[in-house]
C-alpha cells in the first residue's frame, strides 16, 4: 500500500517538475541569447551557490573565502539576499542587528567577522554598486546563493553538492531538490562536494568525479566538517567542556541528519527537536524546549551557528537562553585540495578575469 502511494505521488509530481524545469531552462535561454541582459561592477564577484535548495553548507564556505582573502590582505565585502527577513532594500549588517531584519546566515557572517562589510540586497546588481561606492578599501565581492541570481555577472562562481545527495543524482523540484537545471553545474569554474566523510579514499575521490561529470576546465574540490568548541549562545564565550550530562540537540536547517550525527560523536543525545529551515521560533517552540529541558535534568541545548542567530531574537528566559550553546563549523579540505583552492581563488581576484573559458 505504501508503494502504491509513493507511485502516485511520483506521477503527481512529475508534470510539475517537467513545468519547473522548462521554465527554469527558458529564463537561462534568455540570459544566453541576451535578451536578458548580464551586468558587471568594477571589481571582482565570487559566487557561492548551489543547484538545490539549501543544506550544502554556503555560509562555512562564505566564510571560509572570507578568512582566505583577508590573510591574503584582501578585503572582501559579501553581498546575500536576506533570505526570510522582514525589511526590504538595501541594508548593511551589524553585529547588533536582528536575524528578522537581515536574516540569519548574513549575521552569522557578520558576528564571525565584525570588521568585514556584509550587506543584504534583493537587487545584488544595486546592491553591489552600493557596497563599492559606500566602501572604496573592498576590493571583492562574495555573492552568497547567487548563482540563480543572473543579473549581477560573477567572474569566477563555485557551486556546491552534498556528498551524499549529488546534483547529478537528483531531480527538479518538487519531485527532488533540484531548483536549477543539472546542466548548469558545468557553467561553474569550480565545483565543490561538501560533508565529505573524513577518511575518504582515492578511488572514492575518482567515483565522485565521475558522477558528476566534471569538465575539463573545472576544478573539483571536497571538503568536510570540522567542529570548534560549542560557544554559549547568550554571553558568547567558548566552552571547551560542556559540563552537562547530555545534549538536547535542536536543528531548523535544510539538511539537519549530517548535524545531529556530528553532535552524537561528541556528546550523548538524550532528544531531537527538528524544525523547518530557517524557523522562525515563537512561544510555542520556547515551550517546547522549556519541556524538553525539564525533562532531561542536567542537560543542556546543542543547536547550529545560523539556529542560534534566529534563537537570540526570541523571548524567552535567562535561564533558558544560559543553557543553549551553538556549534561552530569549520571547513576543512581533502585530497590536499586547500592550496590549489586558494591559488585559483586569489589568481581571479588579483588578476580581475575569469579563470575558466567554458565551452
């Protein structure tokens, strides 16, 4: 019976995720006889984006593009939507702004880099143009989730694949994830597979080339995920020890299994509170996790960077919030790709040209 109703939905889906797919290839088609015209700005773009939608790890990769250019003495401004925030137009992002206002994923960049110009912007073209004329030191743009966003031209984009959810494996949305067309995973100078296993062998490195088809004028790179010490989300201070029987773990992120299984290397588990990508917690989740609390003595509330960011805003106790710690991730590479990454990145961003001549 179960089949049966997994068949069903699967021939539901399908006409839709025919439509979807047509619409998205004509858009691109539109770009590509430029009847929908590109735009450049004076300095360079690096795009970060991915072809599904979400739970590839943009922002450790953000950020980690962020740490390159500045020990580099690059100063690099990044540019997102704001996915889910209440304002509207052009914003820049503080360290004391509100989730709602800039969304989430833009304060965790701003917070792990206070000195780094992170702006939102619905428009990235008018966006860009304001950040370089606002601040003439940036020398480089990092698009957040532009490669969907045609208009502002990238001179060099990166697109992101989970490892174990490949692009070349899925299907459109809604029948899979896919919100973009396979093919323009081949549009991209450098492709990175994200939340690699650690002990990855050459073959597997070789496997997943194939899968996906790389081109000769790209670059595939594999990255996994390396934990910090959890930080307390209300006073900000790492904690080397969780002095806590056990963790509560609590994820509102597109992919949140990779998350629960590095928190259950480290700590022991005692619930699991799952909820949308980029929840907006209200009294009711508050009461939920007071329960939770109450039920598991001696516990404390392991959550994600980007939770902890929506989690601040919401209204709940002192207590509550002393007892929720947030998980840093840092991006770590394999197969020895960090130093070709970076040789490849900064050649761009020096030499102002695109580094890859597609087809």
């Amino acid at each position: 019976m179960r089949t049966l109703f997994h068949l069903l939905l699967v021939l539901l889906k399908l006409p839709l995720a025919g439509l979807f797919w047509f619409a998205v290839s004509v858009r691109h088609r539109l770009y590509a006889c430029k009847i929908l015209r590109q735009r450049e700005v004076k300095i360079p773009v690096v795009c970060v984006g991915n072809l599904t939608v979400g739970g590839t790890g943009k922002t450790p990769h953000v950020q980690m593009l962020v740490q390159l250019l500045s020990d580099e003495g690059v100063k690099a401004a990044v540019l997102s939507r704001g996915y889910r925030r209440k304002s509207s137009g052009f914003l820049y992002v503080e360290t004391t702004s509100a989730a709602r206002d800039v969304g989430d994923e833009p304060l965790q960049v701003k917070r792990r880099f206070p000195e780094a110009t992170v702006a939102v912007c619905n428009d990235r073209v008018r966006g860009a143009k304001k950040i370089i004329e606002d601040n003439p030191e940036v020398k480089a743009i990092i698009l957040d989730d532009g490669f969907q966003h045609r208009r502002l031209k990238a001179g060099l984009s990166i697109v992101l694949t989970t490892y174990d959810n490949l692009v070349t494996k899925d299907y459109m949305l809604p029948l899979g994830r896919l919100r973009d067309t396979v093919s323009r995973l081949y549009h991209a100078e450098m492709v990175v597979v994200t939340k690699c296993p650690p002990n990855l062998k050459p073959i597997d490195f070789n496997v997943l080339e194939k899968d996906l088809k790389i081109r000769p004028y790209q670059r595939l790179y594999f990255t996994t995920c390396a934990c910090g010490d959890m930080v307390r989300m209300d006073t900000g201070e790492p904690a080397a020890a969780l002095n806590a029987k056990s963790v509560i773990a609590l994820a509102g992120i597109a992919n949140p299994q990779p998350f629960f299984d590095l928190l259950k290397e480290r700590h022991p588990v005692a619930q699991t509170l799952r909820f949308p990508d980029h929840h907006r917690f209200g009294a009711r989740d508050v009461r939920q996790l007071e329960n939770a609390v109450r039920q598991n003595p001696g516990s404390v509330v392991a959550t994600t960077e980007k939770d902890a960011m929506r989690l601040a805003d919401t209204a709940m106790s002192s207590e509550l919030k002393s007892k929720i710690y947030y998980q840093p991730i840092e991006v770590q590479f394999l197969d020895n790709g960090q130093n070709s990454f970076i040789q490849k990145t900064l050649s761009y961003v020096r030499e102002n040209k695109r580094i890859g001549h597609l087809y």
